[in-house]
C-alpha cells in the first residue's frame, strides 16, 4: 500500500532521499536560468535539512568544471562524489544508497540540478529502472536552453516521473502545519518561489 501511495505522489521523510546534480560554477555563464535555479535550489536544500531529509551531490568532472556553487550549502550531504558519467548513479553512489536505505532502497527520490536534458533525464531513467519513484523539481533544473528543458520535463513525465516544484515537495514532505518544524520552514516559503519562466515553456 505504501508504494500505491508514493507511486501517486505521496511523499515520506524517512522514505524520500534528495539528489542534486552537478550545479557547478563553470556552467553558470552559459544558463539564463541558472541564477533563479539556484536560488530555488537554495530553499529547498534547506527544507531538506530542517526535515532531515538525506542528501546526495554529485559534480561532473570537478577538476575542470569545478565544484558546486558556494550559494547552496550541502554540509549536510551523506556524500559529495566527483564523476564522468552523465548519470548520478555511479558505483560510489549506489554503495551510498544501499548504506543509507538498505537493498530496498528510498520509496522516492527528488532529483534536481543540470543539465535537464543530460546528466539530469539519464539519472532519472536509471532510478526508474531500479523501481524508485522520481519527483523532478522542475524550478531547481536548468539546461543551456528552455528548449531542451522543457523537452527534457515532458520526456521525464512520459517516463514516469512525477515533475513538480520545489513547494510542492516542501509542503508534500511536511504534510500538516502541526508538523514540529513548520514555524522554520514556513521562513523559507514566506516569498515565492523565483520564476524560472516555466510557464512560458
């Protein structure tokens, strides 16, 4: 029964786990959206924290395309892990998984970062195949071009993800305002969510 209701959009804290894609410094320059995403990002990554919520990063090909941007704080992730391949989900990182969740696995992962298109869609095809059910936080992903994100969102909906923003997991994640930490989080959600012109996609 569980599964039925995380495969309809449910999402559990202890059952959930955040990854975040390669939002590095040298990509900056070349995505309009980049700085909206971030501080998008910027939010829910401190949602996670306050809710504890385990969180794992990835960089692509750090030595050349540096490390993730000093504007999010990932102290808190279960592991930072440098790769080459375009999906998250190296070795090291499945190790991390297994580790933290057991051979089951999280119910849910929430999947967010760059490119949308790339690294982002391959990542999610793999979590699909090993049975988890994908939210992409669409106002925390970025690729180079509004083209290739939205067909990138579409294809992952088509897949099976469920394409979402970062509120919505927010609130899906805290579910009741009695929740102990709402008086915390509710300082975070205070403004809007900063547009990432999806809308117009």
């Amino acid at each position: 029964m569980a599964r039925q209701l995380t495969k309809l959009g449910y999402l559990d804290v202890k059952k959930t786990l955040f990854m975040l894609c390669d939002l590095q410094d040298k990509f900056r320059p070349g995505m309009k959206m980049f700085d909206p995403v971030i501080k998008n990002t910027s939010k829910l990554l401190q949602a996670g924290k306050i809710l504890d919520v385990p969180l794992i990063v990835t960089e692509h090909y750090p030595e050349k395309l540096g490390r993730i941007v000093k504007d999010l704080d990932v102290s808190h992730a279960k592991g930072v892990y440098p790769k080459t391949l375009f999906s998250m989900m190296i070795p090291e990182v499945q190790r991390k998984i297994d580790e933290l969740y057991g051979q089951g696995g999280p119910e849910t992962v929430v999947l967010f970062g760059l490119e949308s298109h790339i690294c982002l869609e391959q990542t999610a095809m793999d979590l699909l195949n090993k049975g988890y059910t994908v939210h992409v936080a669409a106002d925390c992903s970025v690729s180079r071009t509004q083209e290739d994100r939205k067909l990138a969102l579409e294809r992952m909906k088509q897949y099976g993800c469920i394409v979402s923003t970062s509120e919505n997991i927010i609130f899906k994640l805290m579910r009741d305002k009695q929740h102990p930490a709402f008086d915390k989080i509710r300082h975070l959600v205070r403004d809007p969510s900063v547009d990432t012109e999806l809308a117009k996609l």
